[in-house]
C-alpha cells in the first residue's frame, strides 16, 4: 500500500500553514489600525511593534521555508508525482523573493520606528502587498499538496 503524502512532511507544512495564517491575520488586521503621526505619543511604539511583528514573521518564514527546501518535499513529489514537480519548485523558488521583500520592509519599518519621516502609505501598501503573496503563495503549495493526496488515496483502491 503506498504510503500517502500527509504521513510524512505533508501534515506538518499543512499545519504550520494554519499557524502562519493567524500570523498574517494578526498583522494585517495591525497595519489596519490608525498610526500616531511624527512626534506624537504612540508614533514610535506603532513602528517599532510593526518593525518586531515583521521580525517575528520574517524568523517564522526563514524556518518554515527551511523545513519545506529541506524536508525531501520536491523529492517526494518528484517520484511520486512527477507531473507536479514543475509547480513544486516554483513555489520553493519563490522563497528567497518573498524573503528579500520582507527585510526590506523590515528596514523601512525600523527607519520608520527611529522618527524619520514616514512614508506611511507606500510601507502599509508593501506590508499588504507581502501578505497577499503570501497567502496565495501558501494556498497554493496546499492546493498542490491536497489534489496530490487526493492522488495518493485513488492509487490505493
């Protein structure tokens, strides 16, 4: 009987999956709330908890990603479907992009967070931007792992 994709590191990826959708809830619904202006109270925490949030996302991702480029996932779909292989390493290449895009909004951020004149639109706009990718980044990596679990259970009839 094959062994099907969610007993090995298909379960997990689902799962941290669910995790990083609370994370991207959480700071979307942040970027939301209304930011104190330059020099009023409030205006520093605001940049400074946006530049920690984003931080704590971007560790997140760096292990995450990590997990999925190391856990044998591209070598499993390769043998076991090898059909999906080509979407399968698309979507590990896309990695790196989203991770560079997340420092430089990290840096802006921190810039932000030391009184420098904001552009506050433009840096909310990228933070939204980022979380939009990523969401369909991940949607689409679990659309792929479903349709080829859904596979794994056809095969053993």
């Amino acid at each position: 009987m094959p062994e099907t994709l969610t007993k090995s590191w298909a379960k997990q990826v689902l799962e941290e999956h669910r995790e990083l959708r609370k994370k991207v809830k959480g700071l979307r619904e942040y970027i939301c709330e209304p930011r104190p202006a330059v020099g009023e109270e409030g205006a520093h925490s605001w940049a400074a908890n946006l530049a920690s949030q984003l931080v704590n996302l971007h560790d997140e991702l760096v292990r995450h990603f990590r997990f999925e480029d190391e856990s044998g996932m591209v070598e499993d779909v390769a043998e076991k479907h090898p059909r999906a292989l080509v979407r399968a390493e698309e979507l590990v290449d896309e990695h790196p992009q989203m991770l560079k895009e997340l420092r430089r909004l990290m840096a802006e951020a921190l810039d932000y967070s030391e009184g420098h004149p904001p552009e506050d639109c433009p840096l909310r706009r990228g933070v939204c931007s980022l979380l939009n990718q990523l969401e369909e980044h991940e949607r689409e990596e679990n659309n792929l792992i479903i349709s080829l679990e859904y596979q794994d259970l056809g095969t053993k009839n």
